[in-house]
C-alpha cells in the first residue's frame, strides 16, 4: 500500500507477488480525489454473513493462520473509528508514495502472499469463485458471496470479509462492473491505512509502534507490541510474522 523512500530491496524481498500490480490505480484521478463515474453498488449481504460462525475450532487445519479480521466472520473485529480527513486524503493521491508501498508490501506478506497474493481466497472456502479474485468484478464476488453462506469469504491481497469490502466500495463509490484489480485492492486498502492514523504517524502525531498497533487490530495476521495477534486463537487466528519483523520493515520508512 504506502511508504516513503528507499525501500525497494525491501519490497522485492517482501512483496514478490504484487510487484506484478498495477503501480497506480486504474480509477481516473481528478482534482477532487479518485473520480470513478461508475454506479454504486448496492450490496445486500444475505443474512447469514453477519452471524455466520467459523466452523473450524482455535488450530483447527482446516483455515489458513491469518485472515482478516471482523465479526461477520465470526472473529472479534474492533473497528477503528474513522478519519474522514485522512481518507479523503489518501483518496486524493494520484501516485502511491513508497512509505504506502511498504505498508502494503507488509500486509500483504502477513496476509495472502503464501496463498495467492491479489488472487487469494481464505483457505476455509470450501466452494471457491470460478475464477481469479483479481480477474472478478465486484458484482460477481457478491455474487459467489451470496450464493455460498456458511463459510469463510476473505478474498484478496488484503483479505477482505464482506462487510467491510461492502463498507470500502461504497465509500468509493465502485459500481458492480469495477474489476477487483490489483490496484482496486491497494486504493481499498488505502481507507484502512487512513483510518490506521497513516497521516498521524507521517506527521509525528502518533509513534510507530502504535501505528502498528492499530493494523494489527485491522490485519489479525500483524502482531501486536505482545508478539501475538491482537485475535490469537480466535477461528485459529495467529500473527504470521514476529514483532521484531514488522517493526523492521517500518522502521525502514519510520525511523522514530
């Protein structure tokens, strides 16, 4: 997602897979943020994704180590407040910087990189889509959404639930036919970041580590400051990278 400069051997070390992602998005920028002219989508999610539980107990094998948190998957989502502020600003970058490259390079490892990258689908899907994730419309994930309760449906780079793709499309404004690209991902991401306190910690207002802190309240597979999830042992949830790790890789870009 975001980051400042000087961190290409860390991205080719962390971010193999999206080094083959668009560089900007493919939405049009004007001078009042990302323009799409599209319709919205209005998404009706069925009423099994908001109390669906896991079906697989705290280790079991069958779902992967990290997925994205949040209640409609049966997890215990703590939803950061957001900072309209800052997710119009970020909205409003027509170039990624690379402090938000690294972000998302971070994210993205912890995340999906071992499972498919910007195709990946949480390893508890038993009925998968019928095609790449980065090659479907927004349409045709709610779609298989709707049509498969019951399970699992984190999809994607960042390995978004349902409910909250539905809350980031709409705060984009993406109608149906919007193809969930690479660079979509990365600009749906970028409200996370904003609401994280990216800007905050740009500008010296917040520390790193509690940055970090609120991803890992975002991404269930970043540690904490404890080294653990902020979900360990939730539906099997664990950090997939150590504290000391993380704190590397934005140290980078984050100095202080």
């Amino acid at each position: 997602m975001l980051r400042k400069n000087c961190v290409l051997p860390i991205l080719i070390a962390l971010w193999p897979v999206a080094s083959a992602a668009e560089p900007v998005s493919l939405l049009r920028p004007s001078g009042q943020g990302w323009d799409l002219q599209r319709q919205p989508l209005i998404v009706n999610l069925p009423q099994p994704l908001i109390t669906e539980p896991f079906a697989a107990s705290s280790g079991s094998a069958g779902f992967g180590p990290s997925l994205f948190a949040g209640r409609a998957e049966g997890s215990f989502f703590e939803p950061l407040a957001a900072r309209p502020e800052a997710r119009a600003k970020i909205r409003a970058l027509a170039v990624t910087p690379d402090d938000i490259a690294m972000i998302r390079a971070v994210i993205g490892k912890a995340e999906s990189l071992a499972a498919g990258g910007y195709d990946a689908v949480q390893h508890g899907a038993r009925i998968r889509p019928g095609k790449k994730a980065s090659q479907m419309s927004l349409g045709e994930i709610f779609k298989w959404i709707e049509d498969t309760p019951g399970q699992p449906h984190a999809i994607g780079y960042y390995q978004f639930i349902p409910s909250t793709l539905a809350r980031l499309v709409t705060e984009l404004d993406l109608g149906p036919e919007m193809i969930f690209t690479p660079a979509v991902q990365d600009r749906l991401a970028d409200i996370l970041l904003a609401d994280a306190g990216i800007f905050e910690l740009r500008a010296g207002e917040m520390t790193r580590h509690q940055f970090m802190n609120n991803l890992a309240k975002i991404w269930a597979g970043l540690p904490t400051s404890t080294g653990k999830s902020h979900y360990h042992g939730y539906a099997g949830n664990k950090a997939t990278m150590s504290w000391a790790e993380f704190d590397r890789a934005l140290a980078t870009v984050f100095p202080s």
